[in-house]
C-alpha cells in the first residue's frame, strides 16, 4: 500500500541551539522510498551524516524564536510483517559480530537485570521466535499504556516498577527481555498506519533464524504499515530530535494516510 | 537558488539484472535538500545501503524487458562556489587518516605516472589552492571536450595521450595530477545547473587549507547550483548506475531548472 | 618510560561459553607499542573484529573447565598527560559529527538527570579544561574508594546516592556531569603504571580546545604511563571480558613494570 | 602449526617524509595471533588507525637519515587451506552489500577489459569454485615468475600482455579474471610458510558458496601456512608501506619459521 507519512513540528528558542533530527528513511526490504521532503522555515543550514547504526542524521542550528519543521515520506509498504514460528535460536557464536552489540545492556534497557523474569516468560517455549513473540505478548498484557507517566529518563527497570508507560517504555521492556536470553533486539522508530492515536511510534526487532524480525507490544496482533526511520540499541541512540540547549516543542502533528501517487 | 534536478532513464535487459545506482544526495555545506523522489515503472524492491564513502546506494533488480527510473530533487543551492587563492597546502603528516585515501592512485587515476607534468604546470606557483586552480586550467585549456572518443574504460593516461575527452576524463586527469603533486583530490558526481548540453556531471574537490574546495576542469570559470550525488576515488567508486550483467540504457534524460515551491 | 604490562585471567565455565575481550592497544598519540602478546591455553580459535568505536576485539568460546589467559603488551609511555588549562569549550555547532554521541545519555551515565549538580560545580569556572578538570577533583574529593559496594549494575546515579564506588563508578560520574554541561566525555580502560593496588583501571576523555584530553577521578594528580585497551561511552562499551553465558573469573592478576629491551 | 614470521626494513630518506604501514595481524579463521612486535630504530612517533577495509595501519614519519623497522609476529596457523571444489557461484542480487566493491575494476584490476579471456578459461566448468580453481591454475600455468619485469605501475592488462610478474602480478590477473565473471575477489598480503625465495606474498580469495576461500596463483598446490596482515581491491589498497615522498628502501629481509614457544 502506498502511504503517505509526515510529522510537523514547531519549536521554539531564547537562543541559538544546535540540533540533531533523524526524519529521513531509506528504501528496504518492506519499504521502498518513493519521495521525501524536508522542510525548515525559516530555511536553515543542513548537514547530514551517518551514525554508526547507519541512520542518516539531519544536523542544523536552530534560531532564536520559532522554527517549524515539516518532514514528509512517501513509500510502498508492506501491509503485512514477516512472520516465521519456526524460526531458530541463532547461537552466540555463530552471530554476526556487527549483531552482537545488540546483546550488551544500554542505556534504557538494563538487559543484566531482567533474566529471570525473562526466563519466567518463555519457559517451555520452544523457538526462539516463539519466544520473543511470548516475550512481546507478556509486555502488551501486563504493561498498561498511558501517556504521562513516563518521560525520558524512564527505562526498563522503572518501567517493570510501575507497569504503566508508552510505545518506547514497553519497547525498552521487551528488548531488555530478549537480550537478557541472549536474542539480539534493537529499537526501532518510524511511523505506523492507523496507530491511534496517531504518533511517531516505536517497537523492536530481534534476530532470530539469522535474521531480524519484526515485532511490536504496543499491538495485541502486529500489522504492517510501517516506515522505519532509525534503529538503534534504545531510545538514545534514535531520538528523532536531539537538542543540545533549550528548546520547546510547541507543536507536533503527525500523519500517516493512504495516497495514490499521480 | 532553489533548484529542480531530475534524471529520467529508460533502461532494457534480456533476463533480470542487479544493478546499483547512486542517485541520492544528502544536505551538506553548498546544498539543502528540500525535496526527494525514486520512481520505477514497474515498481521494483529496493533496498539502500551506505558505501565506505558514505554515498547512499539503491540496489535492485532490473527484470527482463523495459524498466524506467525517475529520480528527482529539489534543493537550495548555493550559485557561487567557496574561492581561497591563500588555502595553504596540507603537510601529510597533517592530513585526517580518511583523508590520506585519496593521495593514492586508483583505478582512472595513475597518480603515480603523471608526477613530472604536474610539476611542470605547477612550478613557481605559491599556494595549494593556486596550484589546484593553475592544474584546472591547465585541464581545461589543453584537453578538448569531445564525445564518443573515450569510453568506460579509459584512464587519464589514456586522456592526457589523445587530449580529448568528457568531464569524467577531464576530473580524471586533474585528479591524478593534484595527487601526484600529494595534494588530496576526490571525484563528484552529481547536478550542475544550466551545464550545456546537461547532463550528469563530474567534477573535482581538492583538500587544501584544511578543507575540501571545489574544481570544475570543464569550465571555464567554475560556478555555483551544484547538487552532488556522490563522491569518491575516480568514477570506479561513483557510476550512477553499476549494472551486474548486460542492460542497455535506451535513454537518459537530465533536467535542471529553477522552481519556486509554493 | 618502557612499560610492560599483562594481565593473567583464570576462567572456569560449566560448558561452552561464547566470550568477547577487548585486550589488544594501538599505537597512538602518548603510547608507542612495541609488543604484544596472547596466549590462551588450551589453544583457542580466536577471531578478532573492530567495533564501532575502533576497539579491536577478540572473540572466543570458552570451553567447559579451566581457561587461562594471559595477554601482555610492551609500550613506549609518556609518563606526563597533556595539560592545557586554556582549553576552550567547543560549540556544539562546530563538533565533529563523530563527537557527537559523546554527549548523550549512555548506560551508566545518566547525563540527563546531573546538569544542576554540575552547574553548582563549574560555576564561576572560565576555560571549559578547567571546569572539566573541576569535576575531575570534585569527583576525588566527594567519592570514596570502596570495593564492594557497587557491582556491574552501578549507574552514576546510584554512585551519586551512595557515594562510593570505584575506578569505573568515579569515571561515570565525571562523564555523566561533564556530558550534562555540554562537554563531549568518554570512557578509556587501560593500565595505569603504578596504581595502587595494581588493576585494570578505568579514566575519561573529554573534548575541548578540539582535541581530546585525559583526566582521572581516581587520582589526586593525573600522571601519565597509561596504555589505553580500548574507549567507548560507558563501561558497557569497553568491557575488557563479555560473557555470553556463565563465567566464574577464578584469578586475575595485572602487572605493570618498567622493563628495558635488549 | 606455530610460525614466526617477520621483516627487517631499512629506510633511507633525505629529509622527513610521512609513511603508512600495514604490518599487524588480526586473529581469524586459520591464523591465531600469539605475539607481535614492531620496533623502529630510532624509535619513532606512531599512530595507528583503521581504514574501510578493516586494515590496522600504522602512521609515522621518517626522519632523515636511515630508519630501522623490525616487525614481527608468532601465530598458529592452519597448515591447510579450505577446499570446497563444490561451492556454488552466490547470484549478484544475494551477495552481502559490503562484498559488492569487490566485483568493480579497481587501479589493477581492469575487470571490465578481461571477460572473454574468464569466459574462454572457464567454459564448461561447472561450479563456481571450479571456475576459480580453473582460473588460478590458467595463471599460474600461463604467467612467467620473473623479478624486475614489472613495478608498481605494472596493471593486469599489461601482465595479460608480457606474460611475467611477480606474486602481485599473478594475482591482479586473477582477480580481473574473476570478478569479469562476476565472481568477488580480493587481494591478500602476508607470510607465506615456505616460500621461495622468501618475501612478503599476496595472493586472493573469491567469494564463492557464501564464504570467502583462498586461492594463490603462484603455487602449484596452494597449502597454508599463511599470515594475512592485509586485504584489500588490489595493491593500491594494501601496500605494506606508502611513502609520501622520497624513500629509499636499502634492505629488506623477510623470514618466517617454525617456532616452539616455551
């Protein structure tokens, strides 16, 4: 299904503060890139680069008083995600060696500390798909989504506290699950069609049968739909504005919508 | 200037074949990107990957018969390009290890044969930056700008025997000549508003004064509404389109025009 | 200075047991290796990799019973670190790209939550070195040396709250404050020449005056024979022993001296 | 078995020139690292950095006058090479993206000029392995090992021509021939166990049957023994050491030997 994506955002500034945004897609395996637009008013310097996940980063200057932002993606999506029961536990020593950072703790999945309740969760399990799927079922069950009681110190360990958090909190819980069964998990962040209400959302993928699947515990069944815009170990790694000074935002509208292109 | 570049290509293959195109640019210094687009007709998977050089790649797979691609930009470019007679050269044991690559020969750049003629158009000229510029114009006043003469295949030894060529044979030359002379020079592919006749083009960057600086050795006094694609080597690491088995390329259309976005 | 340095391991695991180390240094600016050495026994296969931060690792399994290894390096060592109490701070706006991430939140370092403790620090300080240098003696000042109260879970919070810690917890805290002020730190594991009593010890980098430069929270005055293993954002970086599985870590026993080659 | 290898250089350069090496180790597959040394006589500044390869290089500056370099390593190597006489040819579109450079022409490798030449040599040979073997043997059966016939300029199309070269040689006609069939190859630097008369060696591997083998055109039947120190699209990529200026190479000794450590 062709889909029509876009966030828009208005910050304000006393002063100059430098700021990093990561709004841009690339074209893969359940989305391809049809057009992009990125637009600043007033229009300011851009430099992107490539993080070491390789997400590619808008790096700019915002000025003092009101700067909007408009970031808009058209894609071919995939309504559906790769789904595969079987697939298998993939040893740590036969993993990838770029796949294996996404086994250590980080900053807001604290992997070290949630084995047992892990290992609770998928006992008797057999695959190691059907396991993350427990795993992210566990989460959409017993984790309570409500806005407000979470913010971005929050992490795993908080969240396991309190039960209650949004799509990053219950993400960071289920990576943090995964790993600490040595699956590899990484956050992810995009948009999703028809997710109510309508956001920047976040979930995870784990890599099991030698490759990564998607998942998501904020859905009870996971749809497609999906335009990916970062990975990353946490939400620190794909925060897609990250502003070194103050900055409010006033305003963020987000839209996903079917289109059909001329 | 906003600017409006697209390139339209027609291409036909017997039986499928992978191809990979550089056609994506991203916002740097001289050029903001505002707007994107990557149309296949028919709509083709395509997944994109970062290279060593930091380019953003698209890869595919062109199915037997006709496949178009369309692929177009819009950004705010800068018409005059940076101009440093005094840029002082850099002492090698000064140079950013990812800079020193582009000191060595490659595949169309044989640094290491062309070191007397550099010289020679060189000698008594002060500065780095005077230098690169006196190698341009030499390029530009020596070579002669003729199609159908060199082909995939030919290297600035082969141009600097027959003297005549396209602009990658010209940025071929002016590169294995800075490098000779251990100044550090790299090829640009990408858009050059109101080139005649248009055309993708290609130019050259030389590192000098602690930066990159731009040069065009096909022109006579180079100029701005630039929006670069892709960087690299020589034309070995920045084909716009690498295809891995045989695909005939029926037509090729560049466009580059000014626009007003509403 | 010639300093030879080693560090001797004993591992027992019940079975298999995939393990990652990070125990081989590069030369570079104040350390000159000369030699290097890395024996397991029983004969492992090993296979190493360079991970995102240019550590090299080197990556093994353990298998079921007794492991030892014993990894040694002779260095050149500058027995002074650069000081530069001028250094100025670096606009976020004017930091290299890769520098970037050295001011997030990470793991163990939670930048975000210390900016007023770090304020009350700094204030009235001029040079950004010496309100590095600030929190470097704050950190010795206010902490205690303690083994045994924080474990492999610690975050600078908990450090902050309990006051006690050791290597690694000073060194989070100095990053997690230097970070909160805009200051790009990271994480240095190494030997340290003299240290008492002699371990793996634990430092930090931060990024001012456009250079990198070293402090250490566990010293009264930083002094130099230092050979660096490995950086990175936290500890959960540059784990010098990762292990998949469970791994008793019967021995270990790290030696530095001052040795003359023949 | 255990093997050290090493090389003695000495350098001669008139006034201070910047030089890069590549004479480290990494632990793989069929080579273990036990011990390395690197020791310039005077002893020298260095730095060491990475470069996209992967390559650990090693930065310094000569000074003037004669410099001194004994690099050494002991490594337990596999005295055989992997043979898999049935690993298929891995179709373009299922290569990783990071194995893709390997099937371009590069500074020595015209691979674009060579198809015919593969394609005659390959013909009725069934897997892709066979194919390589094939070729590898075409080069080693048709190619004359002579000393002083070629240099650093020499490109397998001027080999494909004389008929003779040295190990670089031999295997830049290899590597063109292989990748014209669209088969990835590599270019590898290091110790060969054996070889006569002895000197640093290259030979290659191709990517066939999802991994990557080695091959060596100059040997009748390859064996192992070997110590990789470098890899790379040809010798541009891995030259054991680059001046950037003028440097007279006065000796080199190269030895490798079986060795028992205590």
């Amino acid at each position: 299904m062709l889909l029509q994506a876009s966030t828009f955002f208005e910050f304000y500034a006393e002063y100059p503060v430098t700021s990093i945004f990561m709004l841009r897609s690339k074209s893969e395996h359940a989305q391809i890139i049809r057009q992009e637009a990125f637009l600043t008013t007033p229009l300011l310097p851009l430099s992107e680069y490539i993080d070491t996940h390789g997400n590619i980063c808008q790096r700019t200057i915002l000025p003092a008083g009101i700067t909007t932002i408009e970031s808009s993606v058209i894609a071919e999506c995939d309504m559906h995600i790769d789904v595969n029961t079987d697939a298998a536990y993939v040893a740590i020593e036969d993993l990838p060696d770029h796949v294996l950072q996404y086994l250590l703790p980080s900053r807001y999945c604290e992997a070290d500390k949630v084995g047992a309740q892990a290992m609770e969760i998928v006992k008797d399990i057999q695959s190691a798909y059907a396991q993350v799927e427990a795993i992210r079922q566990w989460c959409y069950s017993n984790l309570y989504r409500q806005y407000g009681t979470t913010n971005s110190s929050t992490s795993a360990m908080d969240v396991l506290g309190s039960r209650t958090g949004v799509c990053r909190d219950f993400t960071h819980v289920a990576i943090s699950l995964c790993r600490s069964i040595n699956i590899p998990a990484r956050m992810v962040v995009g948009y999703l069609y028809e997710l109510k209400p309508m956001d920047l959302h976040a979930w995870f993928e784990a890599y099991v049968g030698n490759r990564w699947y998607t998942f998501d515990a904020l859905m009870e069944q996971p749809v497609g739909g999906r335009i990916i815009m970062a990975y990353g170990r946490d939400a620190a790694d794909v925060a897609f504005a990250s502003h070194f000074g103050e900055v409010v935002m006033v305003k963020m509208e987000v839209k996903v919508e079917e289109v059909k292109l001329s």
